[in-house]
C-alpha cells in the first residue's frame, strides 16, 4: 500500500466533526446512572490476575504479587492492587429504564482521558467479583489548544463486589477531539522523539535501583512530617513493549474489544469506523494510536502515546510502596496534562503536604508529580494515605457515602434475583 493511498486512508478515517445529535445525546444522559453492562477482561480477583495486572505497570510489590506474602500481611490475604478496577468487571443486570436514551456514537471523534479521582474504601481478594454503576455527571463544551473544539465529559463510577460493598469510587474526565481538527493545528508536530545515550540510561537505572517497597515495616504516622520527600520512581523509556504488557495485565478491551482473527471479523462488522486501514491495507484499530505512530501522526500527535490510566497507575505505584502494607490509599487524583510519548521517561517525585487526624484515621497527603525528559511535568497528582499510629491503632477502612451504599445493596439485590429468574426459565 502506498504512502500516497495510507494518506488518503487516515485523511478518510479522520474527516469527521462532532454532530449535534451526538452532544445532545451526551448531555441528555447527565445524572441518569445506571448498572453497567460492561464485561471486562477480567471478571473476578484472582492470585493470578491480582498479580499479572500489578505487574502490567512494573509494579511488583508482594502484597499484590505473591500468595503466600499476602497471607502474612494484617489482610490475611494477598489483595489487588488500587487501581485493577480499570480492568475488572462483570454485567450487573437490572430491569430496563422506562426511557431509553440513545448513547452519542461519536464517530471518527478522539477520546482521551484527561484525569480522575478515586477513593477506596474496602481491597478486592481471592474470588471477589465486580459490579459497577454509574453515569454522566457533567458535559462541557470548550476550545482546545490541541484540536480547537472540545467535549470534556465527566464520568463517575461505583464499583462493589459481590456482597454490595462498595470497593471504590471514580471520576474520570474524559476530553473528545475532533481528530482531522488536531491534525491539521500540529499543536505538538515540533516534538522529537527521545533518544537516550547509555549515561542516559545508567542514570535512569539508578533510580530504578534505589526504589524500595516498603513492605511490612510499617511507616507510623507519627514518624511522619510535613516536607518528608518520598523515594523517587522511574518509570519509561516507554516502548511498545510496555504498551503489550499493561493490556496482558487487562486493561484496554472494553468498550471497543479489540480482538484477532475471526472475532476481529465479527468486531469490524459490529463496529466499522473502529478500524481504520494501515499502510499494508490491513484493517485495523483506531486504538492503536498508542503503539503505531503512523496512526497517531494522522490524528495530530508526532508518536504513539500511552494511556492516561497508565500514569494513574503510576503514581499509585508510587506512593502504594512508600505506605507500607498496614496503610491504606483513602485517594487519588490526577491531571493528566501532557502526553507520554514512545521513548519518553518519567521521574515520579513528591512530599508530603499535610498530615492530620480526620474521621478518626491518621493520614498524611503526598503531592505528586511525574516529570518526563523534557523537564514538563505531565501528570501532577494527590493522595491521601491513612497510616497506622502507635496511638490510635491501625487504621480503620473509610466508610463509602451512606445512599450509594443503600443504592449498591438495592441492585444488587435486584441483580440476584434477575440471575435466580434466568436460572429457571
């Protein structure tokens, strides 16, 4: 295929412009939440699952990675890391709505996340199964300095297990672009790909080699103050490898399914537009703009790039090993505001900000900040940490609001006897 006919290609799969029914849609759906039907990859906690999506981020912490460590631990069992809810989930059935609102498609129209809030109130272990519900919270038009005319979408999200109890809760704000708009402005066309020298390298891999987990020592809270600098984390030079190996851990296949062979068939009659063809001809995902640069030059950014859930997971990499196995990370949030592209590396630094005794727990806020090679911070970002405390004791699991947990238990319950129903027909 021909470089002349690939262009032609991508110009197609990009001349597309928002469509008023589709915004409409968007903002029409604003506070009518609902279960989701979505079937993750991964549908239940699992030793091997807990483990292999830890390590889809570089993360090898044994209290996420390792049975036998886990059991030793005051959980009494290896548990997921925080932010496995991106990659597990299972159908939470439910009667239909008495009105039906049609989803926008928003054909040919990018999306990216732009950043989130979570909090955690209870960990996932050994055969817990997830359910969520959720819905549009807020739908903005703005200008965007990358593609002119923007949607930002908030979207909120609450995730229990199969006892009704809420595990956690997300915000994530999502931005859809215009792609052919973000083309045509070049916003980051000037950047350069990385290249690293093997001093480079050697100073990257020495701080790789100073990260510590800090495991079962617990850190006291008391022992903490404000300014303490936490041990900085690597994290890059970014590869397509490290693209492969965060979706073996999970994520990435929901709601588009990218797929192979006869079920990437089945897929592209589903969802046409999703595939767009490559320089062989060859049909292909849209979401390989984070591992084919060709495809994401077309959409207006010089390189394949990572997904913002990835820094997430990042920086909860970063304070989860600074916390030690007998806290607990209350929240996070995080602005992902610059892209990560192939060959970038980040440093992950931060301090702690503040420490206090607040709903009977002792905990601290960490700032955070991911600065890439170019010295750009690119994913700022805060967390609360409660820490056990010589005088207070070990900490105690943060309550989810009161109506969200009467609303999880109420679906749930419905949700059962919807299963018991199907189960005897």
């Amino acid at each position: 295929m021909s470089t002349t006919t690939t262009s032609a290609e991508f110009e197609k799969a990009t001349d597309y412009q928002f469509k008023e029914d589709d915004i409409e849609r968007a903002k029409a759906l604003v506070g009518k939440w609902a279960p989701s039907g979505a079937h993750e990859h991964l549908t239940t906690a699992t030793y091997d699952s807990m483990r292999n999506f830890a390590r889809s981020y570089g993360d090898d912490n044994p209290l996420y990675c390792s049975e036998d460590y886990g059991a030793t631990t005051r959980w009494g069992a290896q548990i997921a890391p925080p932010m496995i809810p991106i990659a597990l989930n299972r159908p939470l059935y439910a009667d239909p709505p008495a009105e039906r609102i049609k989803r926008p498609s928003f054909r040919g129209i990018h999306v990216f996340v732009s950043g989130s809030r979570w909090n955690w109130h209870r960990p996932l272990v050994e055969g817990d199964r997830l359910y969520s519900f959720g819905g549009t919270e807020s739908v903005v038009e703005k200008k965007s300095e990358f593609a002119e005319r923007s949607l930002l979408v908030t979207y909120a999200k609450v995730m229990m297990n199969q006892r009704a109890e809420i595990v956690a809760i997300s915000r994530t704000l999502a931005i859809h672009t215009e792609r052919k708009t973000a083309r045509e402005k070049g916003k980051y066309s000037a950047i350069e790909p990385a290249t690293y020298t093997d001093e480079d390298i050697e100073r990257l891999d020495a701080v790789y080699a100073a990260e510590e987990v800090r495991g079962a020592e617990p850190r006291w809270w008391e022992d903490v103050q404000i300014g303490d600098v936490v041990t900085p984390k690597a994290k890059g030079p970014l590869t397509t490898t490290d693209m492969i190996v965060f979706h073996s851990g999970g994520y990435g296949f929901i709601p588009y399914a990218p797929c192979a062979n006869r079920i990437a068939y089945e897929n592209r009659q589903r969802i046409a537009p999703f595939y767009v063809k490559n320089e062989y001809g060859i049909p292909d995902v849209a979401q390989r703009v984070h591992w084919d640069s060709a495809w994401a030059q077309a959409i207006g950014n010089p390189m394949a790039y990572d997904y913002g859930v990835m820094r997430d997971c990042h920086l909860s990499h970063f304070a989860t090993d600074w916390m030690g196995d007998d806290a607990w990370l209350v929240s996070q949030s995080s602005e992902i505001r610059k892209f990560n592209y192939i060959g970038d590396s980040h440093i992950i630094t931060g301090e702690v900000v503040d420490k206090r005794v607040e709903d009977g727990r002792c905990v601290v806020d960490i700032e955070m900040r991911g600065t890439n090679q170019r010295d750009v911070v690119t994913c700022p970002g805060h967390a609360t940490v409660a820490l056990p405390s010589r005088e207070h004791g070990p900490i105690a699991l943060p309550e989810p609001p009161a109506d969200l947990q009467a609303q999880a238990i109420t679906m749930m319950e419905r949700h059962r006897e919807i299963v018991a129903e199907r189960k005897t027909t």
